[in-house]
C-alpha cells in the first residue's frame, strides 16, 4: 500500500509509525498543524506501511493498534489530512540517508521544516541521526525542530502500554492513552446464526488485515455508527465454548438495531470489559447471562454516554 497523495506546496513533516495516534501523538500533530499555520506550509506525516519490522525481521507477528485505513480516519479527525505512506521494501531500506533526504522528503515531499525525535535514525542501516539530518537541512535548505527525550518517551511508553492493556482486556486504560474510544473496523459475513435462535442476533465482524490487534477475549460493551444513527451493543470475542466453538470469532449484538447487515462496513468502538467468556452448561444458562450482560451494559451507557 502506498499513498498517492504528493504535497501541492511546502511541507511540515513528521516521520514515524504513530500506532495509536495516542495522546503522545496527538501533542505532536498538533504541533505540526501550528507550525503549517504559522509558516504557511501543509503538514504532513511520512509513515511506512508494511512496518519496518515485517520486512527487514520477518517479524509477522508483530500486531498493531490501527489498520492504515483507521490511521488515516483518526488523523482528519485531528485536523490532519495528509498521511503519506510510503511502501516499505528491502530496496527502499537501502537508499542512503543522502538518498532519502535528497529523493523522499525534498524532492517529492517539499520538505521546509521537520519535526523529528532526538534520537530519531535514518538511512541504510540507520546510520544517520538528527545531527546529520540538521546538517542536510543547511544544504538542502529545511530547519529542523527536536521532539524532546520526555515528549519521545511519552510516545514510545503509551504505544507498548496501549498494547499490553488491550491484550490484558483493559479497555478503559487503553482507551485513556489512546484520547478516543479503540477500534475494530472490518466487514459484517454470514455467522452460524446460533444468536438469532437465542433472540440475541449478532453481526460476524471479520477483519482482513491480520497484522490487527484484537483485544483480549471476552464480551465488550461497543458502539458502532450505521447509516450516520449511533447504535449500542455488546460484542463478543471468542470461541463460543457453550456450542462448542473452536475458531475466534468477533460477534456484535445490537440492542436497537434489527435490520440485516451482511455486507456492511461497520467500524465499531469499544467502550469497556463486562467479563470473560464462559462456558455455560446449557443454551438457557448462556442466554440468561447474555440479558444479565445487557442490564449492566445498558447502565453503563446510561451512567457514562453522552
């Protein structure tokens, strides 16, 4: 996947993955946005998709808190249109840090001013830093501005921290240091329809990009938007072990919503952990835990949703 979006004027760029466009992110953009007011330039973010990782490590389990497609969502919501994405490839991570400054960020980016971390690398073999960067800024004429060791810590904490507490099923923490409620973005396809013969019909959320993190399994209070209506429900991640399930699946209930949504496009926020899935001794007892689910996730939207 590669952006097609080239700068029309100058630009104010950051470099970076930004997973989670998190608070620590957030505090950076809007740097960026400030600086493209003041000295009339666009901002911009240079991201790298795949993820270094994956290409030069092999590293395929690496799991990440956005899709590319999120990023870009969660990034206008900032006021920040421009993400370009460049195609990460074992050739693109040979051209010299020259090479890179030279052909990415002045010719095709137009790179006036950059906003990069202290301890930011770069080029073959990362052998270029901030110095050297500063250095091409007095030949190619770009000033540069240091992110702080504290502003960089921030970051480079929140993203692993994000991480383990959606891994650990802590949805409210995860969701402070992200600043907005984590998503689950994929297409709703045909389940077993087991919900529906327990009047608690679901929609089968699959999500295609498998480099996707999914939070730890369990049931989840959500909301999604469908048709510009917001709709509330709980969501469930798992095997289903009552009926005796042997493949994760991501299943959401709505409680207001009753049309067929097969085909759609749903992007769905979770908002908190009701409990662990369970395994009940019969279909009754599963059905009388899911309407127990429902009381405690319809006062908790009650008591927290605006």
């Amino acid at each position: 996947m590669e952006s097609t979006h080239k700068p029309k004027q100058h630009t104010v760029i950051t470099i970076g993955t930004f997973d989670g466009v998190h608070i620590g992110h957030q505090k950076i953009i809007q740097r960026l946005i400030t600086v493209g007011k003041e000295k009339d330039l666009e901002p911009a973010i240079l991201t790298f998709f795949p993820h270094p990782r994956m290409v030069l490590q092999k590293d395929a389990n690496i799991k990440l808190i956005n899709t590319i497609d999120e990023k870009k969502d969660i990034l206008s919501n900032f006021g920040l249109e421009s993400l370009i994405i460049k195609k990460f490839t074992q050739e693109f991570s040979r051209l010299t840090a020259k090479e890179f400054v030279e052909k990415i960020l002045v010719s095709e980016l137009k790179a006036k001013y950059i906003i990069i971390g202290y301890d930011h690398h770069f080029g073959r073999n990362r052998a270029a830093n901030i110095e050297d960067l500063k250095a091409f800024g007095e030949i190619y004429d770009f000033e540069v501005e240091e992110i702080t060791a504290q502003d960089i810590n921030d970051v480079a904490v929140s993203s692993t921290k994000i991480r383990n507490a959606l891994l650990e099923g802590n949805i409210i923490t995860a969701n402070q240091f992200l600043g907005y409620n984590f998503i689950l973005t994929g297409e709703v396809v045909k389940g077993k329809g087991l919900g529906r013969t327990i009047d608690f019909p679901t929609a089968n959320l699959q999500i295609e990009e498998d480099y996707k993190l999914i939070p730890k399994q369990g049931v989840y209070i959500v909301k999604a938007m469908y048709k510009n209506k917001p709709y509330f429900g709980m969501m469930n991640i798992g095997t289903n072990p009552t009926v005796n399930g042997d493949k994760q699946t991501i299943e959401v209930h709505f409680f207001d919503l009753n049309e067929s949504l097969y085909g759609a496009h749903l992007q769905v926020e979770i908002l908190k952990r009701l409990r662990d899935e369970q395994k009940f001794e019969s279909v009754e007892a599963l059905k009388k835990q899911l309407s127990l689910d429902q009381q405690n996730a319809l006062r908790f939207i009650i008591d927290n949703v605006e």
